[in-house]
C-alpha cells in the first residue's frame, strides 16, 4: 500500500493544527487525529452547493459567499449550477490552505480559483458577514465540523444566536444561508427558525454517487 506522506502543516488562529497529507493522487486534511477533509469524498459537499444555488437559479447576478475553501468541493459545484454574471466569494481563514490549493492540490481544483467570477478572500467568514448588510444572495458555510465545531472555538459564534441574525441581515430577502455538518444538531435547526428562517433540513452522503456517511445540510431561507 502507498503509504501516507505529510506535505505541510498549518497553524489555525487560536485554534489546533491542520496537516496536509497526501498518498499517490488522494489528499487529507487532518486536525489531530481527526479527518476534516478527504479528495475521495465531496458529495455532501457539492450537495451544499447544488441545493443552496438551486434556491437562487432565478436570479439573474446572484452573488454568494462560501465560507470555508477546503479542497474546492463546494466552490466548484457553485461555479458549475451559476451562470457567467454570478460572483462567488470564497473566506478562507488559514492562508496555507489556498497555497495548497494553488500548489500541491491544485489538480483536484481544476482551475476554479482562476474562474473569474471568483475572489478569494483570506479573512474570517464570520467578518464578511457581520460587515455586510443584505450584500449576498446566498450565504454557503462549510466551515468547521458544522455547528458543533472541532478546530476553533471561534466559530461556534456563526451558530449561535448573533451570528444567524449576522447571517439573516447579510442575506438579500429570500436569500439562502446552507451550512453543512457532519451530523444533525436540533438546538440548531431551532435557532434558524427562531433567527427568522424558514428551514429544510436534508441528508447527503459523502461519497458522490452514494455511499459514506450521511451528513446533514440545513437550508434556510430569510424571510
């Protein structure tokens, strides 16, 4: 078997440390002894992205914010459901992940970075949205293990009380805020529907195609 070989590592802002692996053509972001992302499994990721943009397909220059670059999953599932006048604005909070992404990884990406639709932005989500006012059409946050977090405390902030009612005021009316998770949250999911949205709650599976675990992805509509 090939075996595992570390490519780089990163610090997290007050948080753990990010570890980018790689064996033959296959890529693993771990934190600690936890996977946080796989080039093997992007279908729940890039259900976030086709459910969330779906809400949004009338619109005729929608302009979403995706919280978390990753391993591209999601950004790349955008750019493929909009259409040429969209603008997508990707947060990515550790600058060594879009290295990796334009350097080691940047087969998996395919040049979505280069999309000119695109604007990488190396700052924390959080900060984009609680400066703009109903600046976004769609709000995508892949950030994290969800609403239960493991790299950053910071970041349970997008989840709690404040950080939905910065995300329902970010949003244009009608707008979408879709947030990924490893696994189902019901204080969550009635948070959104107090924070003023109207909730669908869906499975996906991690595998594209089928397969892996089943993780969640709430959609939630401003009202």
């Amino acid at each position: 078997m090939i075996p595992w070989i570390q490519l780089d590592s990163a610090r997290v802002p007050g948080g753990g440390e990010l570890r980018l692996k790689q064996r033959g053509g296959e890529f693993s972001i771990m934190l600690g002894t936890n996977e946080l992302m796989n080039s093997r499994l992007s279908g729940s990721e890039e259900a976030l992205a086709k459910l969330a943009c779906a809400r949004i397909g009338g619109r005729a220059a929608p302009h979403v914010l995706i919280g978390g670059l990753g391993m591209g999953f999601t950004l790349r599932a955008a750019l493929a459901a909009l259409g040429p006048g969209a603008r997508v604005t990707v947060a990515e909070l550790v600058p060594e992940v879009v290295a990796w992404a334009r350097g080691p990884m940047a087969p998996i990406f395919e040049g979505s970075l280069d999309d000119p639709r695109v604007l990488v932005r190396e700052h924390d989500v959080a900060d984009l949205i609680r400066s703009a006012k109903a600046s976004y059409d769609a709000i995508l946050l892949d950030v994290d293990n969800g609403p239960e977090g493991l790299s950053r405390a910071a970041n349970d902030a997008l989840y709690d009380r404040a950080g939905l009612a910065a995300a329902r005021a970010a949003l244009r009316p009608g707008g979408v805020l879709a947030v990924w998770s490893s696994g189902p949250d019901a204080g969550f999911t009635r948070r959104l529907g107090q924070a003023g949205f109207d909730v669908e709650e869906t499975r996906a599976r991690a595998r594209r195609g089928g397969g892996g675990a089943r993780h969640v992805i709430w959609l939630a509509v401003r009202r």
